[in-house]
C-alpha cells in the first residue's frame, strides 16, 4: 500500500515522495522515471491512477519548503 507525502518541482522537473507501508520505506522518484517504466510494477499502478493530480500539483509543498532540497 502507497501514500503520497509530497511532490515538487526542482529544476523542471517533478519529484515525488511516497510512503510504501508494506515494506515500511520512502520512495522519491521523477516522474521521468515512471514515464521510462523504472518503478516497481505495484509502485508504478498506483501512480498512474494518480498521476493527474500528481501533475496538477495536488501534492505540491511551498517554495520555502522545497528549497532545502535544492542544490547549488
């Protein structure tokens, strides 16, 4: 099972992070990598079905937030 934490947009391009409660870890990946078909199948069902508000900024965190992600 998946949740959402948050996504945002770093440079163009978008970051998401995902909690997987079976295996009790976080996932952060780019919606590139979903595009390229780089996620685990389970992972990669779940976003699709979500992936219109994952792009729409649903999940999106404030500037000030994403900036301690950011690197120089």
């Amino acid at each position: 099972m998946y949740h959402v934490m948050y996504s945002c947009i770093i440079q163009q391009t978008r970051i998401v992070k995902v909690m997987d409660f079976e295996n009790g870890q976080i996932i952060h990946f780019t919606m590139d990598e979903l595009e390229k078909g780089k996620l685990p199948k389970k992972l990669e069902n779940y976003v699709l079905t979500i992936k219109e508000k994952i792009e729409s900024g649903y999940w999106d965190q404030n500037s000030s937030f994403d900036n301690t992600y950011r690197r120089k």
